[in-house]
C-alpha cells in the first residue's frame, strides 16, 4: 500500500452548534392576518458555505507523511489528502400575536453555515515534479480531491433543501396557545438540529465509502508497477521512509 486518504477533523469531529435566539416580541397585526401562520415577512433563509481551493504541498519528506498517516508498515506513504470543515446552524423565531391570545411563529432566521479550513494536498518532496512516480502520486489523490468536492455538492443540496422544509413548516403551522409557545420553538429547535447533523453525517458516511473505494490494494498494486520495475516506489521512497 503506498497512499491513503487522510480526512483530519472531518464530520466525525465536526463542530456543531446550535445558535438558538428568540426574540420575545409581540406585535400586533391586522385583523385579517388573524388566525394564519403565513408569514407576514421574508425570513432570512440562506445556506452560508465558505468553500477553500485544494492546495498543494511538496515540502513534505516521505518519512513525515508515513508519520501523518499513522506510520503503518505495509505501505510507503507518497501522498496524503487532509481536509476539514466546521459547520454551525442558527434558527431563531418571534412570536406574533394574531388575536384570542394566540400566537404563531415568525421565522426570522435559518441559516446553516460551512466553513472549509483545510485543503491540503500531500506529495513526498522526494518525488520530482514531471517524473511518471510523481504524476502517478498527484493523480491518485486527485481522486480524492474529486470525492471530497462531491461532497462539498452534496451538502449544499442538503442544506438548501433543510432550509426549504423549515420555511414551508413553520409557515404551514396553526397559531398556539400562549403556554405552548415555548415548547413549540424548542421542540422545532432540537428537531432541526438533530436533521441538520443527519443529513451532513450521511453525506460523510457516503464520503467515507467513496474514499474507501479508491484506496484498495489493486489499486496500490496497480501503482506500484505503473513506473516499471525499478521505479522510486521500489527504490528511493523505500529508503526515505526508513
């Protein structure tokens, strides 16, 4: 085995926050909104995704990468993927008074928001830009690269969608009773929440699995030998990672 994909922080690790703020503002309204939970104004209702271009890093030896991706001594480690993204979800409400002391819920605010910190790609300094073992190494880890900015695609569908279902749920809801109110902004809160960490948990187990079907041994046997036999995979990134 000579390459792994190497996802630090990722989804596992990822931090999710949820920023629940409510404005305990009562406004009137005209009699005719009275008995209707349609919004009287347009929330802001936007997926906020800070994306990062992959970048290349060449300054790192084999032995180093070996080191990053665990030292296992099955294979030599000539290149290395890493990337990591934060991802926060903020939902807020208002009360709004529609007459007979009830009251429905005016979405003011929802907002998933992902950030991309980290980028990096990895091939060993040893390797010569040009050379077949270095455009064999850059190859593989594009695939990588491929599959994390699926992914990235994948997120922005499932978050435009998340924020599409609570535009149309809050708007379809029957104006509450005063006491339930409360109840009604956590409950709308924790289940929001908790769809939000599904979709992007999913979205990561598919990653996982993409990743996984790159970094196959056919795949590192099929490396291996596309520089023919005496390549730098059998000789210098052998006595480099040593």
């Amino acid at each position: 085995m000579f390459y792994r994909d190497h996802m630090a922080n990722w989804i596992a690790d990822l931090f999710c926050s949820l920023v629940i703020c409510v404005a305990l503002l009562v406004v009137p309204t005209p009699v005719a909104a009275q008995g209707s939970c349609v919004s009287t104004r347009s929330p802001e209702a936007r997926l906020e995704f800070n994306h990062m271009d992959p970048m290349l890093d060449r300054h790192r030896s084999v032995k180093w990468l070996n080191s990053r991706a665990g030292g296992n001594p099955r294979y030599v480690v000539a290149g290395l993927t890493e990337y990591e993204m934060q991802a926060s979800f903020d939902m807020r409400f208002e009360p709004r008074e529609v007459g007979n002391g009830r009251y429905c819920l005016e979405l003011v605010r929802v907002s998933p928001k992902v950030d991309v910190i980290k980028h990096l790609v990895y091939v060993a300094s040893e390797l010569a830009r040009g050379t077949c073992e270095y455009d064999a190494v850059y190859a593989h880890e594009g695939e990588h690269v491929k599959v994390n900015q699926g992914m990235e695609a994948d997120i922005r569908v499932a978050l435009d969608d998340l924020i599409r279902d609570v535009v149309i749920k809050v708007g379809a809801m029957f104006p509450l009773a005063a006491d339930n109110v409360p109840g009604a902004m956590r409950r709308l809160s924790s289940e929001y929440g908790r769809d939000f960490k599904r979709r992007l948990k999913d979205i990561d187990r598919r990653r996982r699995e993409k990743q996984r079907q790159i970094d196959t041994p056919q795949e590192y046997e099929r490396l291996a030998a596309s520089c023919g036999p005496n390549s730098a995979f059998q000789t210098t990134l052998q006595q480099a990672a040593r």
